[in-house]
C-alpha cells in the first residue's frame, strides 16, 4: 500500500497548486498587459496588429496571413486601423489587402468591384497573388457571377508564376468537384505542392484529406493528421488551432483540445470561444481530471471517500483549467 492521505490533506494540496497556478498565470497576464498593453479577453493587441502590418510589407507569410485572418471578422476593432495602414500604400502586397478591405468591407464599405480593380491592379504590377484572389471572387461569386473555368483559368496563371494560394486553391478546385468529377488524389498532389512552399492552408487541407476524404491512395493517418495541422498553425493558421482541437476532442483527448481552442481564442475566433464555453465540453474537462487524480492516489477506497466532496473538487478543477 502506498502513502496514506486523509481528506483534508487531498483538499489543502488541491487548494495550494490551485492557488499557486492561478497566481502564476494572473501574473503572466498582468506582466503582458503591462509591456504590450493587453486587453482583456483577448491576447492579440494593438502593437502586436502594428508588428504584423509592418512585416507584410516584407512579404512575411505568417503575418500576411494573420493579417488577413483578422480581416475575415476575427476581431473588428482593428478594421480601421488595418484600413489606413494599407490605404496610401503602393507595392502590390498593399494594393491587394486594400482589395481584401473593400472585399470583406474592412474600415470601409463593402464594395467588390473596387475589390477585383484592386486584384487587377496588382496584376498588372505584376503580383502573382493577384491572379489568386480574382480567380477566388469568380469561384464564389463575389462581385462577378460564378465561373469555375475561369476561375480555374486564373488560378492556373498563379500557379505559373508559383504563388502557393494559387496552387492551394487548385486543390479546392479538385477537391470539391464543382466543374469537373471530384479527384481527390489531384488535389492531394496540388495541396502537397502549396504546402511546399509554405502554404499553411495547403497543410490544414493535407490534415482535411486525410481525415474527412481518405481513399485507397491517401489513407486515414492520425499522425499525418495531427502533424499537418500543427505545421498550419505555426505557420499562422488559426483556423488550424480550433480543427486540431477538434481532432483532438473527437479522440477524447480534452486537455489537448482545450489548448489549442484556448489559442485560437486569443485571435478572436468565435468557433473557438464556442467551444470553450459550452458546458459538456466543461464536464469532459472535469471527467478527465477525476481521472488523473485518481491515478495520483494510491488507495482507491482513499479517492471514493474524496469524491464524497465533489463541490470542493469540482471547483479546484475548474477553476484551474478554465
């Protein structure tokens, strides 16, 4: 028999590691707002925005696409700020994200004809991701009625110029079959190409393949799964934090799932705080942690007589993981 605890010893060592951890993080927060001037509820800020507008000027991936994450009504109260950071600019990288602005009505109403001239501008420039976002506004209809074989015809001159949105969307293109018979295995080959070279949507359609549209040639792998996902998001999908932490929560794995929803969380994403906040999802987390406790314990009969005090643990628990 192991080492014997009695009940108030389980409830003192629960409250001190509560405690502590909870101190821990409330001074992590408050150590961040203080340097970056952290809002509450949500871990990106203002002069974090600055730092990724400015690196999208070098063509930074992983800014660019946070950027336009944020763009997509992650979180709006940085819609104007996005707007006149890009506004007066004129290389092509600011040229398109003003077209994205008019596109999603970003510090400015909606307007997507001025959107495409903005696209067709930065062609003409000589942007390959210009191609990319025309051929997109003739995949869904946006400003022009839909034309997948044109769309198609766009997307092709961007994969020619090897812009990597341009090859990930041809990859859609096959995927989803809308003009021609869905090829999954064509689609795997164009989503490997994009993911090459660096596109992180190329990684999170990988992960999708694997997961949702296994064939014979492409078969389900959990560890292709998770390792695609996790390449997205370290390329700055935040999308691919709240799939994985799906991918997780369907495989029971709640405390994996809970991190990466919590991480998406912090850019806004509202399927993320969804998840965070419904109550079975608060139960699983709760069902999980009796769990290891349990394990922690060596006299069986010990913990059945702890959980008499399911108040007490409950609260411990949730308090500290949510």
């Amino acid at each position: 028999m192991g080492n014997k605890f009695s009940y108030s010893q389980i409830s003192t060592e629960m409250n001190r590691e509560n405690k502590e951890n909870k101190e821990n993080k409330e001074n992590d927060i408050i150590e961040k707002q203080e340097q970056n001037g952290y809002k509450p509820n949500s871990i990106i800020n203002k002069y974090q925005v600055q730092k990724y507008l400015d690196e999208t000027i070098s063509r930074d991936k992983k800014s660019k696409l946070i950027i336009s994450q944020l763009m997509y009504g992650y979180i709006n109260e940085y819609n104007d700020m996005i707007y006149n950071y890009y506004k007066d600019k004129t290389d092509t990288v600011s040229i398109i994200m003003i077209g994205k602005c008019y596109l999603n009505g970003i510090g400015v109403q909606i307007d997507h004809k001025k959107a495409i001239e903005k696209f067709e501008e930065a062609i003409k420039l000589g942007d390959a991701n210009g191609y990319t976002k025309v051929g997109e506004c003739y995949y869904n209809g946006t400003g022009v009625d839909i034309d997948y074989n044109k769309a198609k015809e766009y997307f092709e001159f961007g994969e020619k110029y090897l812009d990597s949105d341009a090859i990930n969307c041809l990859g859609n293109y096959y995927l989803e079959g809308k003009a021609e018979s869905e090829n999954i295995d064509k689609a795997y080959l164009y989503f490997s190409e994009a993911a090459e070279y660096g596109n992180s949507y190329g990684y999170k359609n990988i992960a999708k393949i694997h997961y949702y549209n296994a064939n014979v040639k492409v078969k389900y792998n959990s560890d292709k799964i998770i390792e695609a996902y996790q390449k997205s998001i370290l390329l700055g999908n935040i999308k691919a934090c709240t799939n994985l932490g799906d991918y997780f929560l369907g495989q029971g794995k709640v405390i994996e799932a809970y991190e990466y929803f919590k991480k998406a969380s912090y850019f806004g994403c509202k399927n993320a705080k969804k998840r965070l906040n419904e109550h079975w999802y608060r139960e699983y987390i709760l069902k999980d942690k009796i769990k290891e406790l349990e394990k922690r314990l060596d006299d069986r009969k010990l913990f059945q007589e702890a959980c008499k005090g399911k108040i007490l643990i409950e609260e411990a628990i949730i308090t500290s993981y949510l």
